[in-house]
C-alpha cells in the first residue's frame, strides 16, 4: 500500500509563473489536506477537501491560490502567478476520517527565482 | 485562536538517555493532539495520536501524556538511539469543528552516538 505521494519533489518557478503541485492520497482515504511549511516557521493548514468538495480553505490566501480533488485523479494545489514568498514546502496529507491520523508526503519544495 | 508551544527548541543528548519533549496549547478545549516527527528533506511521520478524553499513549519506546485542563502534553523517549535523531512535533486538533491541526514549531532532537 504505496503512501501519500507528492510530486514533484522540487518545483523552480519564475515569478508571475504557475505552480501545480500534486498529491495522491493513500489508497482508501478520500480526505486531504495541504500544509505550508516556510523556513523558521511551523507547518501551516491550508486547505481541506474531500473528493470534489473544499471543506474548509481558511488557511489559504483569497488570491493566487486554489486547490481542488476530482472525483478521478490527483489532488492538485495551483499557485497563480508566483511571488518569492511562496517559496516554501508544501505538504499533502491523508486520512481514513475527519480528524483522525494524518499521513503525510514528502512534500514538495518550491522555489521562485 | 489556538498556539501551540514547544520547549526546547532544540536538545542534545547522549546515547541512551532516557528524554521528556514538551508541548503546551492554548486553548484545552482540544479534539485529539498528535505527534509527529519529521527527518530532513522529509515528510512527517506519525508517532502518536492521544484522544481528548485519554491520558497517555504507548508505542514501544515512546510514551506521549496528555494534561487537557493544564493545556500540556509530553512526549517520553526511553532509552534514545542515534535513530531517534529529528524534528518532534506536537500538533492539535482544536473543537468547536476545526479542520486543520494547530502545529507547534518542534524541538530538534539530537541523540549523540
């Protein structure tokens, strides 16, 4: 049973470039979450989704940023037209439930020049 | 709004040693706290989940408390190996329907071999 996986690991974006960033969760959970990590700082929530619904995105800025969980596929994190303060690690996450254990991907490293 | 502390922030230890990780939160009215530990260039890793309505949790090693009314939780390592060597961190799922796990900003754990 493969984990949540991320992809890509790293990710170098120009400024005013577009970011997809993906996730798939474990097999069975149909809860994801994304998370934030910026240096020095702790992990940030910022979206939850179930498939084809946003539960909760208060966590994620109003502008440039969108998330979304089709009913077939990956979920996908879409950062529009990138700023360097986006730069930072992106974890997804996974789990059988509503707050229960969390199972996390490697993140993804993201990088705006 | 929910913060969550961790002390220290970093920690070194001989080989061997037995360790207590402190965590505290704000506000104890809590759904579940989970630990989490997180190696370099990785994801997290879950260690430990504790109910609102529990006191401890065991997996081998590790033994995590919970004190909701004092806002503390605790994360016992026996006998620490090199291995043990990370980030820890303590995250909560606050009430009232959040979706998203408050995290702290870890302690870094060093296990001098």
């Amino acid at each position: 049973n493969a984990g949540v996986m991320q992809n890509p690991r790293h990710l170098v974006r120009r400024r005013g470039q577009e970011a997809r960033l993906r996730c798939s969760p474990m097999k069975g959970h149909s809860h994801v979450y994304w998370y934030r990590q910026l240096p020095e700082e702790g992990l940030k929530f910022m979206v939850y989704l179930q498939k084809e619904n946003i539960i909760d995105e208060s966590g994620m800025p109003k502008e440039r940023f969108s998330a979304e969980f089709p009913k077939e596929g990956p979920s996908i994190l879409r950062i529009q037209q990138v700023v360097r303060g986006d730069s930072a690690a992106y974890f997804c996450a996974s789990s059988p439930a509503p707050r229960s254990l969390l199972f996390f991907g490697s993140g993804t490293q993201l990088s705006v020049l | 709004k929910q913060e969550v502390t961790q002390i220290p922030a970093a920690l070194s230890v001989p080989e061997g040693e037995n360790l207590v990780l402190n965590c505290s939160f704000t506000d104890s009215a809590i759904y579940n706290l989970q630990w989490f530990r997180q190696d370099p260039g990785k994801g997290l890793t879950s260690l430990l989940l504790i109910q609102s309505s529990q006191r401890e949790q065991t997996s081998g090693r590790l033994n995590a408390s919970l004190d909701k009314s004092s806002g503390r939780s605790t994360l016992y390592i026996a006998a620490s190996q090199p291995g043990d060597s990370a980030t820890y961190l303590c995250a909560v799922y606050s009430g009232g329907g959040a979706d998203g796990l408050t995290f702290g900003k870890g302690t870094h754990l060093i296990i001098q071999p």
